[in-house]
C-alpha cells in the first residue's frame, strides 16, 4: 500500500514539474546572435528594474508591515483592536487594480507622474506588507512578558530593547514576509505592463509576441525563474542557524501563566503619541485599502447607467466557473498528496510534495511558457496521428483550451490548498488511523468515515483561497486562455491598457469585494489561535 501511494505521488509530481522542466530544457537550444542583440539592448535593464523592483518593494513591505505590527502589539491606542484586522485588508487588492486606481486619481488631480518604477514599489509596498505585518505581528505577540521586564531593569530603552532584542527574535518571520513579498513583486505583470516598465515579466511578453522568439523567451523565463529561487534561498540560508526558543516553567497561577506566554500590551502615556499611533496606522490603512476602493467604487457607480449587463454576466460567470472547478480540482490533488505523505511516511514523499508545492515561487508568466511548449509538442504530434488515421486535423486539444488554464492553476496555486490539508491533517492523531484499521476497516472507510468530517474546515477554506487566488490571477490566464475567452482580470486589464480606467472598476471592485473573503477568514482564525 506504501508504494501505491509513493507511486502515485511520482506520477503527480512529475506531471506538475513538467513546466519547469519544459523551461530548463530550453537552455538546450541557445541561438547565439538573438542573446547577443537581447545582451546589447534590453537585457540590463530588465535585470536592473527587476531587482530595484523587488527590493524596493521588500524594503518598503518590511518596514511598513514590523513598524504596524510593533505598534498593535506594543502600544495600547485608539482603535487599536480594529487595526489589528484591518491592517490585514489590502490583501484583497491586488497590486494592478491598486495600481489602475492611483493612475486614475494622479491623472485627474495633477500631483505628481505615478507611472515610474517608484510608483510600482510605492504601490506594490501598500499591497503587499500584510505578508510582513502578519507574520511580524504573530512573532511580536509570542515573545514573553520577562524579556521587557529584564530589560527595563537594566536601563535599555524601548527603542533599543526593539532594534537589539524583539526584533532579531522575530527576524525569521519577517524575512519570510519579505521574501513573500518580493517573490509577488517579481512575478507581477499588470503593475509593471501598464506603467511601461521593462523587467523580466514585461520582457518575456515583449520577446515572444513582439519578436516571435518563443525559445528566447523560455529562456527569459528561465532565468526569472532562477531570479525567484535565489530569493527563496537566500531567505532559507538566512534562517539556516537562526532558532529561538522560548521556555515557560510551571505556572503559579492563571494571571502568571497568561502573562509569561505572550507579550503585554503597554499604554502609551502620552496623549500626543496617542493620537500619533492611532493617524500613523490609519493613514497606512486609507493609502492601502480605504481610498482605492472608495475611488473604484465612485467610478463603479458612474458607469451603473452604462454598463453591458451582458457583457459583465458573462464575466462573472465564465470568473466563477473557471475559478469554481479549479479549486475543487487543485483541493482533490492536494488532499491525495498530503494522504500519500501521510500514509506512505516516507522521506522521498515529502520531498516530493515540497517539489509540487514549488509552483508557487514560479510567476505565472513563467508556468505559462513552461505549459505552452510540451503541450504545444502534444498537439502536434495528436494531429499528425489523427490525420493519418482519419485524413483530418483535430485542431488544439491541450494549447490554447481550458485543459492548459487548469494545468497551469493547479501547478501555481497547489501550495496554498496543500498548507491547509497537511496541516487538517495534523491535527488528527496517527493512532486513530491505527485504531480504525486494527478493527477491519480500510483506507477508504478510514477517510469517510473519519477524515472527511473532521477536515471540512479545512478543505473549505483551502477552496475558497485558491477560488480568490484563481480570480485575481492575471498573467497565467491572459496567455493560456481560449480564444475571446475573457475573466474579471482579464477584462479590467483590457480596459486599463485601452487608458479606460473608469470602465475597469467595475470588474476590479468586483475582484477586490470578493478578495476580502479570505482576508476575513485569516483574521478570524488568528483571532481564535
């Protein structure tokens, strides 16, 4: 039974590698005077954009997402129990309808040029630092009570106990926040496309549909590929002997347990830093999230009279239905190889679900070069066999259909469903699985009969994240979709693109509505945690 489950593990596995396989295999093919002219024109300055992109944005996501977690969790302050889950909103927004509004905004009240590279960090930083104040934010709160309290008795200041103390004990949560939110920024092309910026993602467009050289963009591809993996284990090598630890002796009382687990919120004495606390995590929240969405939903209303309700039903049903059947898709393959590491309880099984879970590092312009060659090399050759079977084509059955759309889903989103059914699965003690089989019963009964209703919330949440993450996803579906097939996403870039940036809030606010679902489902769980 064990080697069922690893076998068809390496099936699933080698399936979903093989648009990073496609990718590397490209590297096979070099034409020499195509790198030499991309080398003499283009090619420093998608490599110098792209890195001041992405570490600007880590830069800018690190400090807004540790100073906004410090304070919730350090000052006592006007709203600060609200802050707290409403810091976490603009997740819901993704950074090209972020980027769509401000231009709109900018363009009507002539303050200043946004469409520049300093624009895409300002905007992207906004997006993107909840990854930090997340993940800062939990660190923050685990730290114990004493460390403040010994520290005070030796003379060291609040600033001081935060630079030399809090924060290098949380600095393995925040380099992963940053590293999450350099990776976005890397793999963003509706941001860097409609402000005119040339990095790796606009470059790849640009090689393959301006120059019709599909090799030379593979390359491209790989190379951005490689870009995002260094940022992966740079961030690795960083924690490699980072390890804190807290311990905790044996409580007196329930008042000294609570206090020596979790770190106490101070009051902040001064009315001045008060209101100063209060303004800071306001004015970030109103950047990020309140005045966007104001703005969409002003010119959403504006168009009301307007509309194609035709044309906007069909977008919401041909966004829903796509982002429907891949959830359920992805939850299936991601419950069946957090079952084969469960069962198979092999080393080799959990490499090979942390090698299908990689897919999420790899921006989706990438997946979708990696996906278009093999299955384009399919449809080749199927249509060679057909015609001399039956004297005809058959046309596209895999490039160019949803059967591409789907693949390319479930190799970038497989992680996100794959963190909540392993850790469902944690939660539910091996000795059971023991016990049902020890009286007779299978593998199958043991899952519906067990498994299943106890991991209901954890299936639902993973479908309803991957739905969002399928409904926001631009660059994937803009290459790999059928023919005048168009999403939300899709759409709304179209109409940024057209400079129709009051057309495109209707299908971003819809998005941006819909994005909050999961935002209010983590806030919930961190609430309960």
């Amino acid at each position: 039974m064990r080697d069922t489950w690893f076998v068809s593990a390496l099936c699933l596995c080698a399936l979903l590698g093989v648009p990073i396989i496609a990718i590397l295999w490209s590297f096979t093919d070099i034409s020499l005077p195509l790198w030499t002219h991309l080398i003499d024109t283009n090619l420093s300055l998608y490599i110098g954009n792209s890195l001041l992109l992405a570490l600007g944005v880590g830069i800018g996501s690190g400090v807004l997402g540790v100073s906004l977690a410090w304070c919730v969790t350090q000052y006592e302050f006007w709203g600060r129990s609200w802050f707290q889950w409403a810091l976490l909103l603009p997740l819901a927004m993704p950074a090209y309808i972020m980027a769509y509004t401000y231009t709109g905004l900018f363009d009507d009240l002539g303050w200043f040029d946004s469409r520049s590279l300093i624009g895409a960090i300002a905007f992207m930083s906004l997006v993107l630092y909840p990854y930090v104040f997340m993940l800062a934010k939990t660190a923050f709160s685990g730290q114990q009570q004493q460390y403040q309290e010994v520290a005070a008795t030796l003379g060291i200041t609040r600033s001081a106990y935060f630079l030399k103390i809090a924060l290098p004990i949380a600095r393995p949560a925040v380099l992963t926040g940053v590293a999450l939110a350099m990776m976005e920024a890397l793999a963003d092309y509706g941001t860097v496309a409609f402000f005119g910026i040339s990095t790796f993602t606009t470059g790849i467009f640009r090689t393959w549909f301006g120059m019709g050289e599909m090799q030379l963009a593979s390359q491209l591809a790989g190379g951005l590929a490689l870009f995002v993996l260094v940022v992966l284990g740079l961030e690795k090598h960083s924690r490699r002997n980072m390890r804190f630890y807290q311990t905790q002796d044996l409580p007196v009382n329930k008042d000294t347990s609570a206090r020596a687990r979790t770190t106490k919120s101070l009051s902040v004495q001064s009315s001045i830093s008060h209101y100063a606390l209060s303004a800071y995590c306001l004015s970030v929240l109103l950047l990020a999230f309140i005045v966007p969405v104001t703005q969409l939903c002003v010119w959403a209303l504006s168009t009301l009279e307007h509309i194609d309700v035709t044309e906007y039903w069909t977008l919401l049903v041909n966004s829903f239905s796509l982002a429907l059947f891949s959830s359920i898709l992805i939850v299936l393959i991601a419950l069946c190889l957090s079952y084969a590491q469960r069962f198979a309880k092999t080393k080799s099984v959990g490499y090979l679900t942390q090698f299908a879970a990689l897919g999420y590092a790899i921006p989706g312009t990438v997946l979708a070069i990696g996906i278009l060659q093999p299955f384009g090399w399919l449809d080749e050759q199927l249509n060679y066999v057909w015609y001399q079977w039956f004297g005809e084509y058959i046309g596209l059955v895999f490039s160019g259909t949803f059967v591409a759309l789907f693949f390319a889903y479930c190799v970038r989103f497989l992680s996100v469903a794959m963190h909540n059914t392993q850790t469902g699965l944690e939660r539910i003690k091996p000795n059971i699985d023991d016990a049902v089989l020890t009286l007779g019963r299978g593998r199958l009964s043991l899952m519906r009969r067990i498994h299943f209703p106890l991991l209901r919330k954890s299936l639902l949440a993973a479908s309803i994240l991957v739905f969002v993450d399928v409904l926001k996803e631009l660059p994937a579906t803009l290459i790999l979709r059928p023919f005048n097939f168009n999403t939300l996403a899709v759409k709304a870039f179209e109409y940024a693109a057209d400079e129709r940036l009051i057309a495109a809030a209707m299908p971003s606010v819809t998005i941006v509505i819909i994005g909050i679902i999961p935002v209010i489902m983590l806030t919930r769980a961190m609430q309960q945690n």
